[in-house]
C-alpha cells in the first residue's frame, strides 16, 4: 500500500455524522464528549469527527500567475528560460546546499545520482527495505545488487548496526532514506561510509526542510535527492532534485541528465561527455516550485507543532507507540506521521481492523509499506538472464539467505501512517485523532467480539 493511496480518503460523513457535527457545531466541546462516550462508529455509533482534513495541494493567484506568465512567454523549456535556474538557486540556498540540480522527479534525481557516482553492473548498494519502491528501482536499473540492511522496529529508519556485516568490496554506495521526514541515524551512518570510502545518496524524497544536527538533510551526504511529486511537502505535480556540495559531480549529474551534454552555450553543441538520459525540469515545474516554496517554511512549522503535540497525546494511549527520532533530528519535515500500534493492548484486534474503526472515526490513515526485501518481482529481477551473466550465483545464493530483516517484518505489520496534509490542521484535529484512537482503545474489547 502507498501513501498515494490515503489522499483520496474522505472521511465518511453518513446523514446522522452530519447532522452530529452541525449540532456540535453550536453545542461546542459537546461533540467531543458525546462522541466519544457513543459506541464506535464502525459498529454503527457517532464518529469522532466528520470534518475533512486540509485538502493538498494549496495554492492561490501566486501560483496562478506563475503558471500564465511561463505559458504566455513560449519559453517552457529550461534551454529557452530561466524559471529552471532560478529554482535551483533558490533550493540551494534555502538548504545552504553548493549546488543543486532539478530533475524531472525524485526517481531520475536517485538515478542520477547512481550514474554519476559511477555505480554500476556487479556492484552492491544497501538501501533501507522500508521505502517508497523507486528507492530500490534504481539500483535495479543499474544492474546493481540491492542489499536490504533491517530497520530499526522504534524509528522505522535503516538499522546503522546492520550495516557493517553487509559491506563487501562490491559496495558502491548506501542510499539512507529520511523515511516520513524523520532522519536516518547519519551519525552513525556516516563515519562508516567514510571508513569503507563509500559514497552515501540521502533518499530526501520525504525530507524537505528537515534538519541533522542543524543542517538540511539532503545536504549530508554525496548527493541528496528530493522528490515534488504530488503527494510531497513540496509540489509540482512531478519533479525532483540533487544537492551536491561537489562541483565535479554536479557536472557529472548536470550531463547525465542532459543526454550526455554538459553545460553550453549553444544548441548546436553536439559534444558528449558520457552516456545519459533526458531528465531535466520543464520551466512549468519550476515556476510552481518558486511559488510553492513561499509556503514551505510555515507549513513545516505548522507540520511539526501539530505533530508535536500529536505525539504527546497518542504516546500515553497503551498499544500507541509514536516513531521514535533520533537525537540528531532536530527537525522532522513530517512528510508521514508514523506510530506502531500494538494489538495486545488493543484486546488483540488485527492493524487492519484498527485502521478500519479509525476511518469509521473520521480519521484517515494507511497501514504503509509491505516489506520490499520479500517483493516476488525482486526475484525475478535477480533471477533474469542479464543478472545471471554479472553475478555469481555464489552470489545471488548468499544474498537470498542474507535477505532477511526480522525487524522490518515486524515494523510492516505495526505500523500506522497519517498523511502530511492531516499536520496542517489545527490543534483541534490533533486532539479529535487523539481523542479517536483512545476511544477505539476504550471499547478494543467490543471490536473483538464484533
Ligand atoms: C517519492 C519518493 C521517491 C520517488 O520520487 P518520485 O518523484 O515519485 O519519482 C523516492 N524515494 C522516496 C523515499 C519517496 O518517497
């Protein structure tokens, strides 16, 4: 299941929920208390809430005639204008990143990443199993061997004490993700990518205007790749970008994703600098991204309060257990608010009933990844012919019997998401999730036997 999936849930408003909340609306905290004394709405009782969340993507006139004036001048290309360019610097400076490069989305600005560092055929790469599937996809189109490391179960980012076991001579590079916009324990992580001398691409793609230590993440590693797809704290639709501290490498992905051509001045420079595709940004993507970024520091404030005090309701509710953050977060961008959800406290109730009775609340909310290390098609990728001719099968063999991550297992069958959207609302929503899970909690019992 992915996060996509979870915007197009509106919350169930039946004729009675309806007129519940427009009652309440007069009647004031009423609602609150008398939803949550009611039987569960799953089993035909008053909802908690019945309001939708914020809707996602905001925009307004900004955006609008952003848009019109890139239309209106012909010029919708990144050769022809200069919207491209301008976002670029504007991204690098917001992140106090050297350099940045925008691509057409988060998968090409991974993809790029691998080519400009060289990965390639024969080589090993270990990436988290809990993700969003692109993060493994690229190392696939590589020919590379993707080597699941075990997530830590309390903060669902990739285990840095698996990491050492899993290194060979092959190892071409680690791609840690900022998974929901928490941080991946690059304290850790990093120091051993440095011993070993191996590159680290941060997976950013959820991390916008998150912070290690004080810094942006993204900014960390070798490269850092963002994503602006649709569902993303910063959106064009489509999009994506890489921050580089290294001027060599940002040519390296600058002529990637052009065809192989470098920087020029004309056109009609025909000169190669090594094998790419076309991934660049369309001068449409950055107009929008300009005008979405106006935003982007408020609503990762408004993200982090809400969530904020999320946690410190949900974590006193037994069975809710709110991701844990690593000390050297300091700012968790919110893409996701993850939390396990511990059924044994829950009078045994399956994750999928919970999540059911929680939607039946009014609340919106997914279970998340299954464990990508176990995909059937991951097989078959490894199995095909062209995977065969570069690896030994001595190889493939003990990377079947090191595929194992009991931890991520686990975090795929606890987890509970809510979306970014839902940490824009007010602290009247926190309090109606809150006040939601709790009352599932209450009546676990009557779930069970139903
Ligand atoms: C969204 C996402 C990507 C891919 O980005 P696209 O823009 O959709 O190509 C990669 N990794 C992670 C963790 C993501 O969430």
């Amino acid at each position: 299941m992915i996060a996509l999936e979870v915007y197009h849930v509106k919350p169930p408003v039946s004729r009675r929920g309806f007129l519940g909340a427009a009652s309440a609306a007069t009647a004031g905290a009423g609602l609150a208390a008398s939803a949550a004394n009611s039987s569960l709405a799953v089993l035909g009782g008053k909802p908690v809430r019945t309001a939708a969340f914020p809707s996602w993507p905001r925009f307004n006139k900004l955006e609008e005639h952003a848009w019109t004036e890139v239309l209106r001048s012909g010029k919708w290309f990144r050769g022809y204008g200069k919207q491209v360019e301008r976002f670029e610097q504007a991204y690098a400076q917001l992140t106090g990143a050297r350099h940045c490069l925008a691509t057409a989305n988060g998968t090409s600005a991974l993809f790029t990443s691998l080519n400009a560092l060289g990965v390639g055929p024969g080589d090993e790469v270990l990436v988290p199993p809990y993700t969003f599937v692109a993060t493994i996809n690229v190392v696939l189109l590589q020919h590379a061997l993707p080597v699941f490391v075990d997530s830590d179960l309390e903060t669902s980012q990739m285990d840095p004490a698996r990491i050492g076991a899993l290194i060979t001579e092959r190892t071409k590079a680690i791609i840690p993700v900022h998974l929901g916009g928490s941080a991946a324990d690059l304290d850790s992580i990093l120091p051993i990518a440095r011993k070993y001398r191996i590159p680290v691409i941060e997976d950013a793609c959820q991390a916008h205007m998150g912070e290690w230590r004080g810094r942006k993440m993204g900014t960390l590693g070798d490269t850092g790749c963002f994503s602006f797809q649709a569902s993303k704290n910063l959106n064009s639709g489509e999009g994506g970008a890489i921050l580089t501290a290294s001027e060599d490498l940002v040519e390296k992905c600058y002529a990637f994703h052009n065809n192989g051509r470098g920087r020029k001045t004309s056109s009609y420079d025909f000169s190669y600098h090594a094998s790419g595709a076309n991934l660049r940004m369309t001068e449409f993507q950055a107009t929008l991204l300009i005008a979405q970024m106006t935003r982007l520091e408020e609503q990762a404030k408004t993200r982090e309060d809400n969530a904020r005090y999320l946690t410190s309701l949900l974590k006193e509710i037994p069975g809710i257990k709110p991701a844990r953050m690593y000390a050297g977060c300091t700012r968790n961008a919110y893409h996701l608010y993850m939390l396990r959800y511990l059924k044994e406290q829950f009078a045994g109730v399956q994750r999928a009933t919970f999540l059911k009775a929680l939607r039946a609340e009014g609340v919106p909310c997914s279970g998340g990844y299954d464990p990508l290390n176990k995909e059937p098609f991951l097989k078959n990728v490894l199995s095909s012919p062209g995977y065969r001719a570069i690896f030994p099968a001595e190889r493939l063999r003990r990377w079947e019997q090191q595929n194992q991550c009991p931890a991520n297992d686990r975090l795929c069958q606890e987890a509970v998401w809510f979306t970014q959207n839902m940490m824009l609302g007010t602290r009247a929503d926190m309090d109606q999730i809150a006040e939601a899970v709790r009352k599932i909690q209450a009546q676990a019992g009557k779930l069970a036997k139903a």
